[in-house]
C-alpha cells in the first residue's frame, strides 16, 4: 500500500496508536502493516502533538520487543 504524505495527514495517528497500544497489551502479534503503520503514525494528523505521537510510537516499538522476546 502506497500512501502519499498528504495521504497520511487524512489518517487518525491518536487512533492508530490506541489500535496498536492494545494489540500489543493484549500479547497479539503485529503484522508488518503494524509495524509500517507504528513507524508513521507521528506524520499523521491527531489531537496530540508530532512530538507526543512520535515518543508514544518509540514506547510502543520498545514495548513490543520486550514482549515479543518473552
């Protein structure tokens, strides 16, 4: 899948977060879009700031390889 800059800034970053946040709370595997979508997520648009977004996705990639590993 292919998305254009603009194209992510049509895309919920808060919401994905959250969608991801409890995949990985829950022990469920990501799939590589996951992966991909967690890797953008601080381009797209949302109610927090790029900055917020970027470390919640650095927290979540740094989660899911602890539980990953176990």
């Amino acid at each position: 899948m292919m998305l254009s800059f603009l194209g992510l800034k049509l895309i919920d970053g808060d919401e994905k977060l959250e969608y991801l946040s409890q995949k990985i709370i829950c022990g469920e595997h990501l799939t590589n879009q996951d992966i991909l979508t967690l890797t953008f997520v601080p381009l797209m648009r949302g109610k927090t700031t790029k900055s917020d977004r970027s470390i919640k996705s650095i927290i979540l990639a740094e989660k899911y390889r602890i539980v990953k590993k176990s």
